[in-house]
C-alpha cells in the first residue's frame, strides 16, 4: 500500500461568508450609515428640507382644512383623511368647503358671544380680515387678569374653610384625630389638585390642563368655590374664562394647517406605521386595524401602509399641485447635492473600505449635479410623454358620433400605452433609489442611471426584492435601536435633572416643576422627544426652553439623519450586489476620478472585469480595483509550499 503524502489534499481554513451569501454584505449598511461624514451631510440635507418647508408654509399660508383640532401625530390631518375615504374629487372638495363654512361659523359664533361691542357685520369683517384670533385672545387676557385674582381669592377662603372644619372635628374627636389629620391632608391636597388644574385650564385650556391633572372641571369649580355670597358670580366668571379659553384653542387649529406641517406629519405617521407592521410582522394587511383614531395600537400591515402612502403623496399631487411642484424641485437640489456625496462616500467604504473626506465626496456631488438631479425625473418625464396622446385621444372623444368611434376602436393602443405607464412605475418603485449609487459607483451620467435601474429590476426582479426586503428589515431593527438609544437619552436626561430642578413649581403651570413645564415628559410610549411649549411659560422659562428644544430637535434630526444615511448607503451595496450579479463586475469596482486618485495615493484604472453575460449598461468612467496578485512592497516572496 502507497504511503506517499496526497499532494492534493485541500484544507479548509475559512468560509467567506459574502461570497458564499452575497446579500450578507447588507449587514454592514449600520456602519456604513454612522459614519459621520453621511450624518452630517444627512442632518444639513433633513434640516435644509425642513426650513425650506416651513418658509413655504410661512408664504402659502394654512391651506389644508381641518373640522377637528388636530393635535396628535397618531392620526392624519382631516383633509388628508377625508381625501383618502371620499369615492370622487367632487365629493372631497364639496366637504373641503364645508368644513370651510362649518370653521367661520364657529369663529362667527365666538366672536358673537365674546365680543358684545362687535356688531354682526364687524365680526364677519374680523374674519376676513384675519384678525379674529387677536380679538379672541386680547379678550381672553382682559378676563384671565380678571379671573386669576377671584380664583386665589376663593382657594383661599376654601383652604381656610377646610382648616376650620378639621380643627372643630379634631377638637371634638376623642380616639380618632389621627384619622381626621389624614381626612384633612386628603381633603388639602384635592383642593390644591383642583387649584392646580383651574389654573392651567384658564391659562390655556382644558385639554392642556388635563395632560397634566386628571380632573373634571366641573368638580375642579365646585371644590375650590365653595361658599359664600358671591360664590355664584365667581363661579361663572371662571367657568366662562375657561371656556373662552377652551374656544380661543379650538379657533387656533381651527386656522388650518400649513401644507408642509400635515404632509410631514402624515409622513411620519406613515414611517411609523411601516416600521411597527415590520416589527408586528404584518407585511400585508392587519385584520386588527380599522382606521388611526380607532385603533391607534394596531398597525395597518406593510402594504397598507403603502398604500396609504401612495393615497397620501396623491392628495399631495392633486390638491396641492404647486405647492408639491415647489417644494419636490426645492428638496431635490438639496438631495442631488447631499445624497450623491453620501452615496459617493458609501461607496468607497463599501468597495475599499476607504472613507474618502467630506471635502471630495461633497465636490464629487457638485461637479455632477446636473445627473444626480435630472436622473429621478427620467419617469416623471417619460410617464408625461405616455400621458400626451392619451389626453389627446380624450379630446378626439368629446367630438360627437366620431369621437366615441375613434376611440373605441383605438382603445387597444391606448391599454397599450397605459402598460409601458404601468411598467415605468413599476420599474420607478424597485429602481429609484438605485439611481444615486449608479452615478456616485460608475461616475457616470442620467441616462445611465436609469438605464442601469431599469435593467437591473427587471433583470433580477427576485433578487432586487430580496435585498430590498432584507435591507428593509434590518434597517427597521437599527432604526429601533437608535431611536431607543436616544429616547433614553431623553428620559434619563429630563429624570435625572427634573429630580432637582422639579422641587421648585413652575411660574404659570403649577403643580408641574419647572423642568417639566419647559419640556414635558418625554417617555417611550409617546413622543420619545417629549413635548415643548406646551404650557404658559415666564419669560427665564421660555428663553430656557427654546434652547432646550434647539438641542432636542437636533439630537431628534439626528435620528432622521441616520435612516437617511441607512436609506442611501443601504441602496448602494443592493446596487453593488444587483451590478455583480447582471454586469459580472466584481463588488470592489468603483469609479476614482483623476483628482480623488491623486489625492488618496490611489492610480485610476479602468480594468472592468470582462463577462460573459450580457451587460445592462457600460460603466461611464474608469474603475479602480486592486490587483488580486498584487506582490507585496517588502518582504521576500513566499516560497512554494511554506503554506
């Protein structure tokens, strides 16, 4: 028997993971994401949007409708929910001018009621002229300075009431004043409780009162003003202030709201919604859910959600069409700008685990502006040029006999048309985000971007939805986790502080503490962030609290600044894996331009891998990748067989 060695015998010493399941190199997007060159190009781009958004809304004025205050960012604005439940545009807008009606109406009525002096025909040019906001609360600040008083005045004869009361029962108690001790610091701390709250209800309303207090007013009135000659008159002053207050609030939402405030808001809502159906595992539609304000603990499912969302961007489109135009060509020259240097900088880290500096990635965006922003308008635009013999065809049928013919018998090159639509969306959905990471990769232009996107989608339509589950998946769980980081943070922060800073009553919103008042709150299952300018604030308050709330919202667009990075750097490796996949080009290939080259010590080559397959597009540029038989610098080659 031969005991020669086999010289063919194969050692296994590892298994690389990511060429054996390429889709494990999506693992490494939570890195990519944090790197803080993406952050703070992601931070400056969110707040960019934002006050380009508000300064719109500064301009349009408040132009969605609402028939209930709105409040919460549990549910959508009522324009936007009763665009998404009305069967026809003509049923929306005869409601949207309704609630126009019903709003001045009340605002009418308010007006009417409070102010005696003003005769009907000086309200209704208070309303148009816009100033019936500023006669309802220079009114209310007339009878809060006139109620305030009368309340302290009844406390007090109250309080003093309940300590007679206690005294006479103590003194007549033999084996039981120990219990009348407590009945009186029972009966003291409910008359300070409703003290409290009558307070805050005068200063701004019932609804902000009962954040703080759960209290009936009713019950509130009745336990402060007890007795006395004039306790009737001082219990309709107060109880008239409060509701003057409660009316001066509900007219304040009843102002409408800016275009950019409730589509940000239903925005949110939505990536909310998609994040728990994520986390609940319901990817299609939640049987539990009913609708926002009905069941706001259960989330509507994955696709539901993007259907809302698609319902949400067409009330959008179709209601607020110039706004919308506006306000998307704004956002896409700051994302054109800061998307294409954060896809840039991903991928550099994705390929050479290089991080190129912010000063590069940033010059690499500018020099290439003009692709990054033309390249998401190539469906937008080839979607309106389906759209024009369409319409056409649509004028050819309003002439009559002729028209009805004509287009009944060219209806089949119409559905036609209405395919490559339907195809162009589609291809829009799965390739978008794709178009970013093909010019920041390949260094090219447009139409290679979209050409690249397209293929690659309808190329690997499996593969594309795959890695767009897996990404969408682990991008929930870091999005959670970061989200629960910094929510910590805030609770902790405002524990910790408000442990001291609370001992001393805020200057309008006792029985909070100070703290509490200045920022309210802030708990994991509402708003992680808290909630600012809630309540009357004294002017040291208010300074503090503003400030308070310039560190918050930073550390909050923080958040948003971190899905944005993940969003971007997440879509670049899917580029790089669907490009391996189509082209046959290795995942480490990457565009250097002359300038970064000479920079990074690197020398730009263009040694695309050759492939059998058929390419979907050519690369534009040159691509840098390291020789795989590279001898070292130093060192003596290795001999055979040392290994």
């Amino acid at each position: 028997m031969d005991d020669a060695p086999n010289n063919n015998r194969v050692t296994l010493n590892g298994i690389q993971w990511r060429e054996v399941f390429p889709f494990m190199s999506l693992f490494r997007t939570f890195r990519l994401a944090v790197h803080p060159s993406k952050l703070i190009l992601a931070l400056v781009a969110v707040l960019a949007c934002y006050v380009g958004g508000r300064f719109l809304d500064l301009l349009a004025g408040k132009r969605v409708v609402v028939e209930q205050p709105y409040y919460s960012l549990h549910a959508p604005a009522d324009e936007i929910d009763k665009y998404i439940a009305s069967p026809t545009m003509v049923e929306f807008f005869r409601w949207r001018e309704q609630a126009k009606e019903r709003n001045r109406e009340f605002l009418a009525s308010a007006l009417t009621e409070y102010l005696s002096k003003q005769t009907p025909q000086q309200v209704q040019d208070l309303i148009k002229s816009g100033e019936a906001k500023d006669s309802l609360a220079a009114e209310l600040i007339k009878m809060q300075e006139a109620a305030l008083p009368v309340l302290d005045r009844n406390y007090k004869a109250a309080k003093d009431d309940l300590n007679k009361e206690y005294s006479q029962k103590k003194t007549a108690a033999k084996d039981d004043k120990d219990l009348v001790d407590q009945d009186k610091k029972k009966a003291l701390a409910e008359l300070d409780q409703a003290n409290d709250y009558l307070h805050l209800a005068i200063w701004k309303s019932t609804r902000v009162a009962k954040l703080a207090i759960e209290l009936n007013p009713v019950r509130a009135l009745s336990t402060v003003v007890r007795s006395g000659v004039s306790a009737s008159k001082d219990r309709d002053q107060i109880q008239r202030t409060i509701a003057l207050a409660d009316t001066y609030d509900r007219a304040q939402a009843f102002q409408g709201l800016g275009v950019f405030q409730a589509a940000l808001s239903y925005g949110i809502l939505m990536f909310n919604s998609a994040v728990d159906s994520v986390l609940g595992f319901e990817l299609f539609f939640n049987p539990d859910f009913k609708s926002f304000s009905a069941t706001p603990e259960a989330p509507p499912g994955l696709v539901r959600t993007l259907r809302l969302t698609i319902q949400g961007l067409g009330w959008f489109v179709r209601v607020h069409w110039l706004y919308f135009i506006v306000f998307s060509l704004f956002c896409l020259v700051v994302w054109a700008i800061a998307g294409g240097a954060i896809c840039r900088i991903a991928a550099f880290h994705a390929t050479r685990d290089e991080k190129i500096p912010l000063r590069e990635a940033f010059g690499f965006a500018v020099r290439k502006f003009a692709s990054f922003f033309t390249a998401p308008l190539m469906p937008v635009l080839f979607i309106l040029g389906c759209c024009i013999p369409l319409l056409l065809m649509g004028v050819i049928g309003l002439i009559p006999v002729l028209g009805e013919l004509i287009v009944g018998l060219s209806f089949v090159l119409l559905l036609l048309i209405g395919v490559v639509i339907a195809m162009i969306i589609i291809g829009a959905i799965g390739g978008l985000g794709l178009m970013y990471p093909t010019i920041a990769v390949e260094g090219s232009d447009t139409f290679d971007a979209f050409s690249r996107s397209y293929a690659y989608v309808y190329l690997r339509p499996w593969r594309t939805i795959f890695y767009t589950l897996v990404a969408a998946v682990y991008g929930t769980l870091c999005f959670v986790f970061v989200k629960l980081l910094v929510g910590l943070v805030f609770t902790a922060s405002s524990s910790i502080v408000g442990a001291t800073m609370n001992w001393r009553d805020a200057g309008y919103a006792a029985p909070l503490g100070k703290l509490q008042a200045m920022w309210y709150t802030p708990d994991l299952s509402g708003p992680f962030f808290g909630r600012l300018y809630l309540f009357k604030l004294t002017g040291p308050e208010a300074v503090g609290s503003f400030f308070i709330a310039l560190w918050v919202f930073l550390l909050v667009g923080l958040v948003i600044a971190f899905a944005v990075s993940f969003f971007f750097s997440g879509y670049t490796v899917i580029y790089l894996l669907l490009r391996r996949v189509a082209d046959a080009t290795e995942f480490d290939e990457v565009y250097v331009e002359e300038v970064e080259g000479q920079l990074s010590g690197a020398v730009p080559t263009a040694v695309p891998a050759e492939s059998s397959l058929p390419s979907a597009a050519e690369p534009a540029g040159t691509s840098a990748k390291p020789e795989e038989n590279a001898v070292p610098e130093s060192g003596p080659p290795a001999q055979p067989g040392s290994q």
